[in-house]
C-alpha cells in the first residue's frame, strides 16, 4: 500500500513537471514574440546569409530572442537558412515566424521607366533586388547573351520594357535579364511586329523612334502626331533632324550624362556622331532613352497626315505647332525662339 502511494506521488511530480515542460514549450512556440508596432515587417536574406546573420537582423523585432533560438534549432531551421523577402506580422509566435522566414518568399514589385542608359537601368533595379548595379550591368552587356538574342550594345536597351514586375527579391543578375528577354517575346505579338512593318520598321527601330518622340513630347495625346512627322521624314528620305539626338550625341561625345541642355546650340549640330540626326540621316544606331509603351504605341500606331515640321507652341505649353512647309514652318519658329529668347536660356 505505502509503495503505490509512492508511485502514485511519483507519477503526479511527473505529471506535474511534464506539464511545466510542456507549458514552456508551448509558451516558446506560441506565445507572441513581435516587438515592433507596424502591422508587419520585412526581412530580406541575402542568399550567403548564416543563421548569425539572420539572427543579427531579427534581433530588434523580437521580444525573446533567447526563445526564438530554440524554436529555430528544434525545427531545424538553423542549418536550413533560406534567402528571400518575407513579411513577419504582428503579433506572431516563434513557430509563425520560423514557418514565415523557411517558406515564405514574398515577391517584390520592381518599377522602372524612362531610364537613359544600360547603366541607368541597372542602377534603379540594383535597389530593388538583391542584384547589385555592377552584377546586372554585367549581364546587360554580355557579348554571347547580346549576340545569341539578336542584340548589340547600342540596342540592347530595347530589350527591356517599361513597366512594373514581380520579382522574388533574391533574384540574380541572369535571372532578371532572361525574364526581360522573356517579356520583350511576349510584347512583340505577331500583330504589332505587323505594325511595325506597316511603318518600314523592326521592334528595335520602333523602339528607338519611340525614344525620340518622348523627348520630343511629354503629352502622351500627341505623341501619334510626333510620330507620325518622324515617320514622314524617314519614309521621304529627310534627316530626321531631332534635337534630343543632339543632346544625346553631346552627352555621349563629352561622356557626361549629367549635363543638362536646355537648348541646342548650332555648334552642338556638328556634333560628329552616329546619334546625331542632323548629321546623318536614319535612325541612330540605337534609342537615346527608354520610352514609355505609350510612346511606342504611338510609333506603331501614328497619325497619319502630311506634317514634317513642329515646334513648341508657347501659348499652350506642352503642345505644339505642326507645319507642311518650310515657310509655315519658319513662322511657328518665330514666337518660340523670341519665347525663349526672352527666358534668357542660352544652354
């Protein structure tokens, strides 16, 4: 009888400790461990990340990091580190977070438009990803990759697309690219390489004509019209005679994009280069900036008229004022140069 007693008590202390255990670890696995006041944060691991590293930057979200450590070591995650963009939300427990860091990659949104340059691009989505600027250059410029797709470093810019992506944050320089390349395919359906066509043109003039009517325009509701004058020019044989390539082939030549020209100086017309469409005619060997999709539907879908000639139109800025002949021409230049004459602009 004493000894049931006795192991009757035995197995209660048990009981009772295996509960306290069993409390503890619940309580490490369950109990809420934010210790930040937004509804959410975000941890980015880059993809050499160490559980240290990890840890490093989950210190300041948590309240018991102490706890989080032996959640993380009994679910195996310690040596199982997994790089990406991942959201923890308030309020979460060790076990929630754990599952949120392991599996949880949420993509990002990468944004980027009227870019002037490759190394432009890469700049703007190198913040984005964890990609560094010199790694996607790298990619962007590659000879074998530019050769195998049909491009050249002068076009290469046409490849990517003004828009907004979804991107996983530990996406590499070679991933992004291919997605690019994979997006231009999409872009160029059978019916708007039909248009370009129409217009005398391949997806990558279409591209650089674009480029040119953007500078030329910011109101995307002219931009058929601006267009269409290129187009009457290219297909008639005239230079195409556009300012922004100049401004380009300055900034090229001098090798400073930093610069900012106002206004075209007739030395700048003698600009030796390939860009500059007042020396020679065509398109330029490739497009001086990264235009919207409305500027390249603008291109392939232009308005037709019988324009050569426009300026800007001071009465109605943004706007301006077409012309059929050199002599209409001339008198729309008036008012412009004495506008600007006036603003004191001389570069």
């Amino acid at each position: 009888m004493y000894i049931r007693k006795i192991l009757a008590a035995t197995a209660l202390i048990g009981l009772v400790f295996a509960g306290i255990f069993a409390y503890m670890i619940y309580g490490k696995f369950f109990s809420p461990n934010t210790a930040f006041n937004n509804d959410e944060a975000h941890l980015y691991i880059p993809s050499d990340a160490t559980y240290a590293d990890v840890r490093k930057d989950l210190e300041p979200l948590l309240q018991d990091p102490v706890s989080f450590d032996e959640v993380a070591e009994r679910k195996g995650y310690v040596n199982a580190v997994k790089p990406g963009h991942f959201i923890i939300k308030k309020g979460s427990n060790n076990n929630e977070i754990v599952n949120a860091i392991r599996s949880g990659n949420i993509p990002v949104k990468i944004s980027f438009n009227n870019q002037e340059r490759l190394q432009n691009l890469a700049g703007r989505v190198g913040i984005q990803i964890e990609a560094d600027s010199l790694e996607l250059l790298k990619a962007f410029t590659d000879e074998a990759f530019l050769k195998e797709h049909g491009f050249e470093e002068e076009t290469a810019l046409t490849m990517y697309l003004p828009n907004t992506y979804e991107f996983y944050w530990n996406t590499s320089a070679e991933e992004f690219r291919a997605r690019m390349l994979q997006e231009y395919k999409r872009f160029w359906t059978p019916e708007r390489i039909a248009k370009a066509e129409a217009q005398g043109l391949n997806p990558k003039q279409v591209y650089t004509l674009a480029a040119i009517v953007q500078k030329e325009t910011a109101r995307a509701d002219e931009r058929p019209r601006v267009a269409g004058v290129y187009l009457n020019r290219l297909q008639n044989g005239w230079k195409l005679d556009a300012d922004p390539t100049v401004i380009y082939a300055v900034k090229k030549s001098q090798d400073d994009f930093d610069q900012v020209i106002k206004r075209v100086l007739y030395r700048d017309l003698e600009t030796d280069s390939p860009y500059n469409t007042y020396k020679y005619g065509g398109l330029p060997p490739g497009p001086i900036f990264m235009p919207d999709l409305s500027a390249i539907n603008a291109v392939l879908n232009p308005e037709k008229h019988e324009y050569y000639f426009f300026v800007a139109d001071v009465s109605k800025p943004g706007y301006h004022l077409f012309a059929k002949t050199v002599a209409q021409h001339n008198a729309n230049r008036k008012q412009y140069i004495d506008w600007i004459n006036a603003q004191g602009i001389n570069r």
